[in-house]
C-alpha cells in the first residue's frame, strides 16, 4: 500500500465578514497517497482554493488536522506571473531554490540546464525575463522552479485554466510525464471535469465547502453517487453538446 505524503483529518474552517463567521470548509477528510495525482473539482467558489490555503498555513483551521508526511508542498498557480520575480531572469530564478539549499555554483547551473530540459525550456528562454515569455513558458517556467525546491508534493491550483487548449494540453502531458518520471504526488485542482478525468488517478468532488464523493476517476466518471457530481457532470455534457 502506498504512503501518505499528506492527510487532512476532519478539518474545518471559516472566514469572518464582519460580525458573521462563513463557514467555508467542512469536516474535510482524504489522504493524499505517494506517486499519484489526486483531482480536486467543484465550481468556483465551492472552497477549492480556501483548502490549498489551508494545506499550506495560510488559513487558520478551526477544528481538525493537517499533517504533512513529506515537508511543505510546493503551489504552482493559475497565472504564475505573480510568483516569479519580474526583474530577474529565468536562469535566475530556477537557480534561487538551489541557492536556498547552499548547492555550488556549478553544481545549481547543472541542475538548471538538465531541469530546464524536462520542462521544455531553451537557454535562449533562461536569458529572458518573466514577461518576455508566453503564459504556457512561465507555467513551465513555475513547474521547474516547484521541482527545483526538492517537494515530493506539489498543489497545482487551476494550472491550466489560463491557457488556450493547445497549450492546455501541452502543460498537462508535462505534468504527467514529469510525475511519472520523479515520483511526486499532485492535488490537482480544477473546475473542469475533462481536465481532471485525463490528469488524475483518483478525484474528489467539492461542493459548498464539503467533499461529497471521492475515488478512483474511472469509477467516478463511470458511476456518480452523490447528487451534486451527477448534476457537475450533467452541465459538462450540456456545454460539449
């Protein structure tokens, strides 16, 4: 049986609006298991990115636990402009983690160029700056900077979302590939059940702050129980029709 690298017990939290407290997470239980890709999916506003915050000690937990088998997780965003220094190059910025880590020069120029390689970027893309590059290269650009840091885990917020469906699809076969290639684990995180079905071994589904079914995609996809996966499901098949 595989480890866990992640589980959340029974957790729960809320944000305060004034004199009102909103519950926004409720009683979240899962596991997040070695080497495998765990969709997390729900229309937007149902919790999904309040729990990665949660994940990584950004929201305060109320009730429950958090207890992380394998270090801190690693965040790869929707837009990861915002996380990459704009003043620096994209050689910079992929050796900084390596620098964190006290690793030689030589050393962190090696581990860049053979990094920049699996993630298919150029030495011409290491001279550039973050806004020289398109949305698709900065993904990639945040996906070498995540595996640089050393993570076993990584949380990949609606990686995708962003892009057009070209590139979409490039950036989920990296992922892929790379995970299977390094054995690292991934909740992935998107409103968009085809997305989920062609990136995850496992899924769960999230709706107001609660997951109201999980398992393998397969059986999910094939089988729906809760009443809110199959009206998810229901509303993809209307907009593909």
């Amino acid at each position: 049986m595989m480890e866990p690298v992640l589980e959340v017990k029974h957790v729960s939290a809320s944000y305060r609006e004034g004199r009102k407290e909103q519950q926004v997470l409720k009683d979240i239980d899962f596991t997040v298991r070695e080497n495998e890709i765990l969709g997390l999916v729900g229309e937007s506003g149902c919790g999904k990115t309040t729990l990665s915050k949660a994940i990584l000690g950004f929201v305060k937990v109320q009730e429950g636990q958090i207890i992380h088998h394998t270090g801190k997780p690693q965040m790869i965003f929707q837009d990861p402009y915002s996380s990459l220094n704009p003043g620096k190059r994209v050689g910079w910025i992929l050796e900084e983690p390596l620098r964190m880590q006290k690793i030689p020069k030589e050393e962190r120029r090696r581990k860049v160029l053979v990094m920049a390689e699996k993630t298919g970027l150029t030495k011409e893309h290491l001279k550039r700056r973050p806004r020289e590059l398109s949305g698709g290269q900065r993904q990639r650009v945040s996906i070498a900077v995540s595996l640089l840091q050393g993570s076993r885990f990584i949380i990949a917020d609606e990686p995708v979302s962003a892009l057009d469906v070209t590139i979409q699809r490039q950036i989920m076969e990296l992922i892929i590939k790379l995970q299977e290639e390094m054995k690292f684990s991934v909740l992935f995180i998107s409103h968009d059940l085809n997305v989920i079905y062609q990136m995850c071994d496992r899924v769960m589904v999230m709706s107001n702050g609660r997951i109201v079914e999980e398992g393998e995609v397969e059986e999910v996809f094939a089988n729906p129980q809760a009443v809110y996966t199959k009206e998810l499901m229901a509303a993809t098949l209307d907009v593909e029709e």
